[in-house]
C-alpha cells in the first residue's frame, strides 16, 4: 500500500513556503539563489509525486528538464554574483541598487 | 504501521528542517550544507516514490555539482565576514514570515482539499493509474521518451547549457591586457 | 507477505560486516604495501622491523595515531571542522555496496543463491557516481574550517578538479552502458564473458585510459594530488588535522583507491570472469573462486596506482585543467558517438569495429587538440618575441 499524493504534495507546498520565506527576508545573494534552488526542488518533488500518481514518466522527464534548467541557472547567477562582488565588495542585494530610478 | 509513512516521515522532516536551517543559518556555508542535506533527503523520497533514476541524478547534479559551485564561490569570495547584517530585521521580517505562512496555508489547503475536485486528483485518474502501476517507470522507459517524444525539449536543454557555458566565459573573463 | 529471516536478514549482514572489514583490512595492507613498493621502487627496503617484513607496520601506526594528542586548534570551525573526515569517509565507505565481488554461492538448504553483491539495485553505476561526487565536500569543508590560507588553496583547487574530471568519469562509461544495455554493475560484468578479448577494456580502450585517469583524480592521488601537494601547500586541505581525524582522511583516500580499482574491474576488466577458472569447482567453490580473481583483479589494479605514483610527476594546475578538458573530455565524447554510430551502422562482428573504430578517432581527436595547442603556443611565443625585442637588442651588443 503506497502513501496518497497528498502527502507529498503538503509536504512540496511546505518546501516551497520556506524557499520563498526565505527570499523575502535574507539579503544575502547567495542565499536568496539556494532560496530558489529549494523551491525548484520543491517543484520536482510534486512532479515525481504526480507521476507515480497517474503511473506516467512525463513526470520523471519534466525533472530532468527542470534540474538541467536549473544547472544552467546557477552556473550563471553565480557568475553573476562573483561579477557583482568584483565591482561592489558586497552582495548585499540591497546595496546593489545604482540602477535605481 | 506503514513502512512507508514511517520512511517518508524521516526524510520529510529532514528535509524540512534542512530547508529551515537553510533559511536560519547567519553563515552561507551552513546554509548550503543545510541545502545538502534537504536535497539528498529528497533523493530519498525520490526512490521511496519509486522513481530511483531521479533520484541518481538529483544527487549527481544538485548535490555533486551544484552546490560544490555554491561552496566554491562562498569559498573564494569568504562571504563569512559580510553576512553579519544578511537579514531583514523587526516588522519586516514579521510581514514576510506570515505572508509565507499564508502561502503555506494555500499550499496544503490546494493539495489536501481542491485536488479531489480536478481530473488529476479524481477517483478515475487514481483507477486509470492502478492500472498502469504494472509497469514501472524505469530508466529504459526514460530514455525511451526523452528520445522520442521529447526530443526537442532534450535538445533545447543542450541549448540552454550551451548558451550558459558561454554567458558565464563571457561574464567572468577578464578584459584582455591591451596589446602593444 | 513471508520474510525469510535467514536470507533476508541475516545474509546480507554477514555480506555487509564481511565487505567492511575487508575494506578496512585492505586499507591496512594497502598502506604497507604503498611503503614497500615504494621501497622496492627506489631501490630501498621501506618498513621491514614490525612484524615479519614489517606486516605489523600499519598496527604500529594506527596505534601511534591512537595515542597522538587530538588537537583542535582555536582559530577553526569546530562543527565542521570535526565533520570533514566523516564526510570524506562516509562516501568512500558506503561507494562499495553495488559493487559485485563475485558470481553466486548456491547453499543447499536455501531457495536462492546466495549473490555476492551486497546490494544489485538497477542504478548501480550512477549510485557509484552519486557516492564519488559526494567525496569532495570532505575535502572541500575540511580544507574551509581549518580556516588556514593554504588549506582553503588546497580545497578550492581539489573541487575544480573533481567537478572537472567527474565530467570525464561519467561520459566515459556511456559507451560501456551502450553495449551492456544496463546501468546494473552486475549485468555489466556478466555481458562481458570469460576471456580478456571480450572485455571491455580492449573494446572501449580510450574510455578505459580516460576512466582510469579521472580516478586517479577523482582519489586525488600522484599525479593529481594538487589538493595537498605537499611542496606547495604544506599537505593541503589536513594540515591541521592531527591524530585519528588525520588517519581517517588518510583511510579515506586508500579507501577510495580500493572501491575505484574494483569499480573499474567491474566496468572494464571482466569482473569476477577469467576463462575456464570461474566455472571450477562445483556450485559453492565456484563463488569462492570468482571472488578470488576479482580479488587478484583489484589488487593488480591497485598496485598500478602504486606504481603510477613513483613514475609521474605532479601536473601543475593549469596542466591538470588543460589536460582534464582538452583531452579527456574530447576522448570520453568521441568514444560516445563512435561507439552510438558503429552499432547502428556496423552488422557484423560489431565488438571488433567498435574497438578499432574508437582507438582510431580516440587516436585522431588526440592528435587534433595536440596540434591546435601547439599551434596556439607557437603563436604565443611569437608574440612574446616581438614584445622582447629591445632585450634582444641588448643580447647583440653583447
């Protein structure tokens, strides 16, 4: 007897809550991106729910797309954020705001 | 008591208080230690709901490559000094945390409540799917999908890494030494 | 649902506690006999007092360590800084549990065979790669909490390299999983037969070369041990570790070496296999005697590393990533699609175009990146030329 979908998918939307928490109040750059990392993962949590639920592998593959997006992503933010602390000495994401308008 | 429930607990908890530790921790190391453990947790959920090749690779990618970036860039710019004031303080702070609560709320409400309503979360979806359970979602049945059916979203992702690969040379190269 | 306390309980803890200690003993007789050889190589005697030929050698040090004061000096990350060895062994430790280490032992009395594997899951080479990729964070951490400027260097140097070579390491086998159709290590070892022409060392030789020499980086061990090279970064990332914390990373690394050379027994050299011996012997023998070769395997391959150490010198940094990723990388992808073509287009004695087919573009691409470097370094020289040429004014007067 397998678990019911539902306790996974309570179990993705908590993860997730906490990802976005904890965008909202940490200002640290780095921790914001593994802030997004998390609720990506929370995400592939309800795919893999989902597709044992309707017992197909589209599920499965949407991860593996996610996960290669999300490789991408980091390889770039993390440039980004190693850039922005060679100009700024910070990555405070507050005080990174001279294109304020 | 089901073995499985038993396992889901251990590792959702874990995984939860991973993700708050990742949230909580004032150094950044810690938090992608916290990461670590939330993802390889996942991992275990992954083979619990049965899909093991998954969960291979969320280690191999999230665990073994990601976050070594994560650690090698707090490593190499020793964030520990600047992180003392990394975090929202006072009535913002409170703001924010009930939001998140809120979105929790909807969150479980949306998957305990309205999902039976849906086509997915319907008693038919669930019978159309016993059915299915005779055959597994292995790695064969995987490849055999991503090639066929997905093969252009496969090769956009190559795409996407390979138009990574290049942003991140282009945004950290340094600006050649003008020749004389 | 019946559960057979016997095979299903009892077995396989036996199988566990059996693995363990002999990985635990191996790493012992691995480190007397890195001494020895080492001796035998420099045409000295290396530890010959303890014991007889100084077999008792490794006691005498895993005591020594035992006794040394456990030092943890102030200025380090204390949680971390204990956790590092731990995670550095952990992974090496627990790598070993898709690995078969021989065929099957049949026991009258019980339904199944017993298999010598402790675990056969469906993913097994991708747990190996999960479990390797894991590794690094020991380092890594160990080398962060120390909070010594030379440790950090040797930590971020070891996770450039092990993110870099695991590239290789994965694409590697791809051609292997092509053939056996399976990510099952003991599905792999048994597609690959009894006699060494059928292996899959001859069959995918660059990938084998590639594999092997990730390994080696992956173990961080001579010529890849920049992550503690010991005339630049004093011992890199456990410089400040000291007494048992230091020998676990120490047991780590010969830990490492041992699950590596048994990973690529398995993938490439035949496994438990050699003609006509592992069918001797009857039903029980025969599991004896297919753990024996795939234990003579290991430790031919293990003395290779040995060897390996005291031929090499170490590669410099910028050495290492140019030959991680204009070589092995190049060769590990050539071998994917030479491998992916020639199935589909060859249709007769598939397994010898293969082979020849990709030495010979392995051979190509090698000989094309060669060129192309040499070419660039040319062009680099040429302009350092003209930039020094006020000097070389100066060596015409002379």
């Amino acid at each position: 007897m397998s678990l019911p979908l539902e306790y996974y998918l309570v179990l993705s939307a908590l993860l997730f809550t906490i990802g976005v928490i904890g965008v909202l109040i940490r200002r640290n750059a780095i921790i914001i991106f593994m802030c997004i990392e998390l609720m990506l993962n929370a995400a592939n949590l309800a795919f893999v729910a989902f597709s044992r639920h309707l017992g197909q592998a589209e599920g499965q593959l949407f991860v593996f797309f996610v996960m290669a997006v999300a490789a991408a992503e980091v390889a770039i933010g993390l440039a980004i954020i190693v850039s922005v602390f060679k100009h700024r000495e910070t990555i405070n994401v507050d005080e990174v705001n001279s294109l304020k308008g | 008591m089901n073995p499985e429930l038993i396992v889901f607990i251990i590792f959702g908890a874990v995984s939860i208080i991973g993700a708050i530790a990742v949230i909580s921790f004032r150094h950044p190391i810690y938090s992608a230690l916290s990461l670590i453990v939330t993802f390889f947790s996942q991992a275990g959920l992954f083979v619990l709901l049965g899909a093991h090749f998954v969960a291979a690779v969320q280690v191999i990618v999230y665990a073994g490559a990601i976050m070594v970036l994560f650690l090698f860039v707090i490593m190499l710019l020793n964030l520990g000094t600047l992180s003392a004031k990394g975090a929202l303080t006072g009535k913002l702070k409170g703001v924010a945390i009930i939001l998140g609560i809120l979105l929790a709320v909807e969150g479980v409400y949306i998957a305990v409540r309205a999902l039976n309503k849906t086509e997915v979360g319907s008693a038919e979806a669930a019978d159309a799917a016993a059915a299915l359970k005779d055959s597994p979602i292995d790695t064969y049945r995987i490849g055999e999908l991503l090639f066929s059916d997905y093969l252009l979203p496969f090769e956009v992702t190559s795409l996407i890494l390979l138009a990574a690969l290049i942003g991140v040379i282009v945004l950290v190269k340094r600006d050649k030494q003008p020749e004389n | 649902m019946e559960i057979n306390i016997l095979e299903q309980i009892v077995i396989p803890i036996i199988k566990m506690l059996f693995i363990v200690h002999l990985l635990v003993i191996g790493v012992m007789v691995m480190i007397w006999s890195e001494r020895r050889v080492s001796g035998w190589i420099q045409d000295r005697l290396g530890p010959n007092r303890v014991g007889p030929q100084g077999l008792l050698q490794p006691i005498a040090d895993g005591i020594k360590f035992l006794f040394k004061e456990d030092l943890i000096p102030n200025h380090v990350d204390k949680p971390l800084y204990v956790l590092a060895p731990a995670m550095l062994l952990i992974p090496a430790m627990i790598a070993v549990a898709v690995v078969p280490f021989g065929d099957t032992i049949t026991i009258e009395g019980l339904d199944n065979p017993i298999s010598l594997q402790i675990a056969d899951i469906n993913i097994g080479i991708l747990y190996i790669l999960a479990i390797t990729s894991l590794g690094v964070y020991g380092v890594v951490i160990g080398a962060w909490a120390s909070n010594n400027k030379y440790s950090l260097l040797g930590g971020l140097r070891s996770s450039a390299q092990m993110i870099s070579y695991e590239l290789t390491l994965g694409l590697a086998i791809i051609g292997v999983l092509m053939l056996s159709e399976s990510l099952s290590l003991r599905v792999i070892a048994k597609e690959q037969g009894s006699y060494p022409w059928n292996w899959n060392f001859l069959i995918h030789f660059p990938a084998f070369l590639a594999f092997t020499t990730a390994m080696f980086a992956e173990t961080n061990r001579l010529p890849f041990d920049l992550a503690e090279a010991e005339q630049e970064l004093v011992a890199g990332y456990h410089t400040e570790y000291s007494s048992m914390k230091f020998a676990i990373f120490f047991m780590a690394e010969y830990m490492n070496m041992i699950v590596g050379s048994a990973v690529v027994v398995t993938l490439f050299l035949g496994g438990w296999h050699f003609f006509g011996l592992e069918t001797m012997g009857g039903p029980i023998w025969s599991g004896v005697i297919s753990f024996a070769i795939f234990f003579i395997k290991t430790g031919i391959f293990l003395f290779v590393f040995i060897w390996v150490r005291w031929t090499l010198p170490r590669f410099r940094y910028d050495q290492l990533m140019n030959f991680g990723w204009k070589f092995l990388l190049p060769v590990a992808l050539t071998s994917i699609v030479v491998t992916g073509t020639l199935w589909v287009v060859v249709t007769e004695n598939k397994l010898l175009w293969i082979g020849i087919g990709n030495t010979v573009a392995a051979f190509i691409v090698v000989s094309i990146v060669a060129g192309m470097l040499a070419m660039d370094n040319n062009s680099k020289a040429a302009a350092q030329d003209t930039s020094a040429a006020p000097l070389r004014g100066l060596e015409a007067i002379e």
